[in-house]
C-alpha cells in the first residue's frame, strides 16, 4: 500500500491540456521527450526518498531546543539530494541559475513533491516563490548576491506576513523598519507561524519580511518588503555574522509536524539588518508576485494530499473484505472486496473525479501563467486567465483535498481513525492548506470582488464561452458512454453563468449580498469548469486512443452526473441565499 508517483496521468494532463500543450509551443526546445523524462525522473523521487519520509516525519516533528530545530531523520539528506537533483530551480530564470522551463512543468514537479511529503514540499514552495520576488524587484546587488543560492536552493527562503493582529488583515502589521545610515534598516517585532522559519537544512536561511516605516501610511498602503539574511553574507560570498533574527518557539499542529512553524523575534540587539526589495510602501504588490505563484503551489498541495490519499484508499478497498456485493465475485472467506459495494464505489469515484478535476484547474492556471509572459494582446489575455483562476485553484483544490482526505477515512473504516495505516495524517496535513497562503474564505471574496469584475466582467465571460465550447464538443460525440454529460454540463455552465451575471449585479450596489455567496459561487465554478475539463480529457484520450479512454469517459460521466450536477444548488445558494445569511444574527447571538 506505498504511494506511486501518478506520472502517466500527470503527463497527460500536462501535455493535452491547457496547461503545456501551449508553452511546448514556446519553449522550441522542449519535446514530449523531455517531458517524459523530467516527469519520471520526479516520480522516481518523489515515489522513492521523499514518500518514505512522510510518516517518520509525521511522528517526530521537529524538536525545538536553545534556539535549533531538529529535523526528522534523513531530511537533511532527502533536501540536499532533492537540490543536488536541480529541482528547486526547474522554473527558475536561467541567467540566475535555473532551468527556465515552463511553470507548468514545474507545477507537475510540486504536485509529486508534496505527494512524496506536503511537509516537504511547503519549503521549497517559499524558497521558489521568494526567488521569484527577488528577481522581479530586488536590485542588482541583492539579485547577486542572494538570487543563484535561492535559485539553486543551497538558501532556502521564508515569507514573513503573519502577526498575532495581522493575519487575513495583512495591513494590520505592526513591525517596524528604520532606515539607517548605510541605507540599510534595522527590523523589530514579531511574526508568527513562518513556515521553515528556522531549520538545518541549509546553511542559511532568507526571511522575506512585510514591515512598516515610522512614516508609513496606515493600512496596505504601508508596507515595505525586505530582505533578511539569517546569517549576514560577506562581500566574498562567505557567512559573516548572526544578524538579530530568532525563532523564538515553535508551534505544535494538527498536521504536517516536519514543517517548523516558527515564531520569530526580530530586534533583541537594535534590529536585524534588512534591505529594501522594491520600493518603500510598495512591498505588498511585491509579496503578491511571491503569493500568486504560492497560492498556486498551495492548490497543488490540495490535489496532492487527495491523489495520496485516493491511491490508498483504492489499495485498501481492493484488499479489505466485508459482506457480500450484490452480484459479486466472492473470495475465499465467501466476502467481497468492499470496492465491490456501490457506496464504496461512490466514495472512490469522487475522490478520483475530485482529484483529477482540481489537477487540471491547477495546470491550466500554471499554463496561464507561462503564457502571460511576454507583451502582447496574448499575454495580457493569458496574465487575466491566471487572475481569473488562481484563487480557485487555490481554494477548490484545497478544499477538496480535505473532503478527499476525510472519504479516504471512511473508506478504511475503523482502521481509518487509527494512525497506524496513514490515512489519518493525510487527513490532518491536508487541514493546513485551505487555511494559508490567504484562507479559502479570502481566496472567495477575491474571485467575486476583484476577479468576476476584470474587465467589466468581459474576462469571466470569455471563459464561460470555452467551457461553453467543451460541452458542445461533449455533447456532439453522441456515444453512449457518456451517458448525460453534456446534459449535465450544460446546465452546470448555465448556472455558472446566471451566478455570475447576478454577482456582477450586485457588487456595486448590494456588496454584502454579493460577499455572502462568495464561497458557494467558487465552489460552483470549480465544479463546472473541473467537469468540463475531466470531459475534454476523455475526449482527447477518445481521439489519440491514449491515456485510458475508457477509464477517463467513465470519470467525466461520474463527475458530470453526480458532482457538476450539484450547480443548481449551489446557484440558488449565491443567488438566492444571501438574505438569509445577512440576517441572520439572531440566530448567531447567545
Ligand atoms: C501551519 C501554518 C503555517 C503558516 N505559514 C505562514 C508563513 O510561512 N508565513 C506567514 O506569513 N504566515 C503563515 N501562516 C499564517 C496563515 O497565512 C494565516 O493563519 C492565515 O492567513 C489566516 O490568518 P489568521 O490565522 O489570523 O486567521 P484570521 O484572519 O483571524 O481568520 C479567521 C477566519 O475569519 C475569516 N476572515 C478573516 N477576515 C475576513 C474577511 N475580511 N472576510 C471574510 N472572512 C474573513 C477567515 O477566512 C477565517 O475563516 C501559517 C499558518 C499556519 C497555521
């Protein structure tokens, strides 16, 4: 019952739909080969060191004493080999150091790490996405100096939001930055729960701090980026002294326990050294270029969670017997297998259908990413597809990590509560991820407040044309495997469509109503768009006769008929619900 890196499945998802199938076309270099090759070699680590690691990790955390962290036995190794591999810098810009392959691709690669580990995969997630902020806005000089060590994950690197005060509220920080005479500045407060905030993994450690100067505007408006070594790097390169950063403890969690989730103190001796990245008061737009590209790697870490948690729910239901199936074939104890009952069935297919479905809105957006790069009226369109997308491939792929975890619980039964087979710690490590990087509640008001409205609602719409274009092609195959797909699909899109015209009705005017429907209306639009994209897959396998055809119609029909058609619900919940949420005090007092 060990987890296998689902490379196939990976590999055709990246390759036939939204995600590679254009940046291959960019990337002139790149062929299906490579692909092939970059996706085993990932699988094979992921499957082989890091899998192994999960469970150990899981029960000895990460002790804390005078200061250090230790880490579980064989991570320092698994990190180094994982570095030494290059895959910190798969997506990484070249003339730094990295490989400069597609996001996609990359995004392929965390989806296998945090399989392997999701306290394994959460650091380099920082490490890259504060590579990526420094190469977009840190000067020459800091890019030289720090960038080819993020880059090649000899450093790893931290984001430093979070205060007791300030948490979904980032402008409530309180830290403050002075600046000093050598046009550096001296950092003082506290953060709480930084991931990796303090390890020994590597030889230093890069804190990416939000802060606030004495003359700062109130509120977002605020705040500064800055760059803190942990230890202070001479002008040969070499490790100079301890700046004034420490963890101060470490918190004990639900789940993911070998990811240290440090409080850190700045300023015991006058203030850490820091030095600005960007421009002062600009820092939260700079840390966005961290948290989109985060957010993204948090979504994977939803599919993950669920494609671990799927694989060995499948292993059991094929081993445990109990009772006997309808119609079935018996074993020797005269019982059946449990995946032989219809409700275990039902279980398995929707945590399959839900997998899959999250993988692909995942792809797309890190294809979407890929492709904004550059100018053009086809990068910008690219650049809003992201927006669009991020906050639900963020959001729906965590919540239904969760949700996937939890029937991976069911599935094993008793043996589910109980530690010993692991279903359990995927069902608490996958609890974190629709909590951070902005909780799925905020990711919610950000689809409905900023995201439906771009461009006067013309980028949402554009979208709800494609999918409209996916359920003609579904419908006109006329194949009975299919069963009521496209039916089913159509309607989901009508929802879709009638949610978001009422949405956009309403946030000028009624912006409560709107907000009280913010998290129905994501899920809906996860639903029917997973669904329409689980429908492509399979008809594209249809096509080339490749990638199990069979297995993937039966997946989109499963999906279509008993998940996307859940969209008339959730419509009348955004549409219809939100009186009853906004009066609803009485009942919420006492
Ligand atoms: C294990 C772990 C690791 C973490 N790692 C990091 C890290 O590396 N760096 C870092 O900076 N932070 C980190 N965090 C912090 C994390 O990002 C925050 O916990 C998260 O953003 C939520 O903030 P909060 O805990 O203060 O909750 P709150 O903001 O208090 O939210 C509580 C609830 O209220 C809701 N809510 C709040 N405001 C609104 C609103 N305006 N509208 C609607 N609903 C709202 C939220 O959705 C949530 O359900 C980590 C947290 C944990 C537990």
């Amino acid at each position: 019952m060990s987890y296998r890196a689902p490379v196939a499945d990976i590999a055709f998802t990246l390759k036939h739909g939204p995600g590679l199938a254009p940046a291959l076309r960019q990337h002139g270099g790149l062929d299906a080969d490579d692909i092939d090759a970059v996706l085993a070699e990932a699988g094979r680590y992921a499957t082989e060191v890091l899998a192994p690691l999960n469970a150990p990790g899981d029960r000895h955390g990460t002790p804390f004493k005078d200061g250090r962290i230790t880490m579980p036995p064989g991570w320092k190794e698994a990190y180094r080999g994982w570095v030494a591999g290059g895959w910190n810098a798969v997506a990484a810009p070249t003339e730094w150091g990295g490989q400069g392959l597609p996001h996609a691709l990359n995004a392929a690669c965390i989806e296998m790490w945090n399989e392997g580990s999701m306290a394994f995969g959460i650091g380099p997630v920082l490490t890259m996405g504060a590579a990526e902020a420094l190469a977009a806005y840190g000067s020459d000089d800091l890019k030289r100096t720090y960038l080819p060590k993020l880059v090649s994950g000899e450093w790893m690197g931290t984001m430093q939001l979070t205060e007791p005060q300030a948490g979904s509220d980032v402008g409530a920080l309180r830290t403050k930055a002075e600046r000093a005479a050598d046009g550096t500045y001296r950092i003082t407060g506290q953060k709480i729960f930084i991931t990796y905030g303090e390890h020994e993994l590597t030889d230093n450690i890069i804190h990416f701090v939000l802060a606030r100067l004495p003359d700062a505007p109130a509120g977002n408006k605020g705040i500064s980026l800055f760059l803190v070594p942990k230890f202070m790097v001479n002008r040969d390169g070499a490790l100079g002294a301890r700046n004034d950063v420490r963890a101060h403890s470490i918190e004990h969690k639900l789940g993911i326990h070998a990811s240290p989730t440090c409080t850190m103190v700045y300023g015991d001796n006058g203030g850490a050294i820091g030095y600005l990245v960007g421009e002062e008061n600009r820092g939260l737009a700079c840390m966005f270029t961290m948290m989109n590209l985060a957010r993204l790697a948090v979504g994977l870490q939803g599919v993950a969670i669920a494609e671990r948690a799927t694989q060995q729910a499948l292993d059991y239901a094929r081993e445990r017997k109990q009772g006997r199936a309808l119609g079935a074939t018996l074993g020797a104890s005269g019982s059946s297998p449990i995946i032989e009952h219809p409700d275990v069935k039902r279980m398995l297919m929707t945590m399959r259908g839900l997998t899959r479905a999250a993988r692909c809105i995942c792809y797309a957006t890190a294809g979407a990413i890929d492709r904004s790069h550059g100018d053009g009226e086809a990068a910008k369109a690219a650049n809003d597809r992201a927006a669009l997308l991020t906050p639900i491939a963020k959001a729906f792929s965590t919540d239904i990590g969760v949700e996937v975890a939890s029937l991976g619980v069911q599935v094993h039964g008793g043996m589910g509560f109980i530690e010993e087979t692991g279903a359990a710690q995927h069902y608490r490590d996958a609890r974190i991820a629709a909590i951070y990087e902005g909780t799925n509640g905020i990711q919610a008001l950000d689809l409905v407040t900023r995201k439906v409205s771009l461009n006067g609602g013309a980028v949402v719409r554009l979208y709800l044309d494609e999918l409209r274009r996916s359920v003609k092609a579904v419908q006109a195959t006329n194949d009975p495997a299919f069963g009521a797909t496209g039916a089913r699909l159509s309607e989901a899109v009508d929802s879709l469509d009638r949610a978001t015209t009422w949405l956009l009705s309403k946030l000028d005017k009624e912006p409560q109503a709107a907000l009280a429907g913010a998290t129905p209306y994501l899920r809906l639009f996860g639903n029917t768009a997973g669904g329409c994209m689980l429908a492509d897959e399979a008809l594209t396998a249809m096509r080339l006769a490749d990638g199990e055809p069979a297995a993937r119609i039966a997946i989109a029909r499963f999906f279509a008929e008993n998940v996307a058609v859940q969209a008339s619900g959730l419509e009348r919940a955004v549409t219809e619900g939100a009186d009853s949420v906004n009066s609803a005090d009485a009942a919420l007092t006492g």
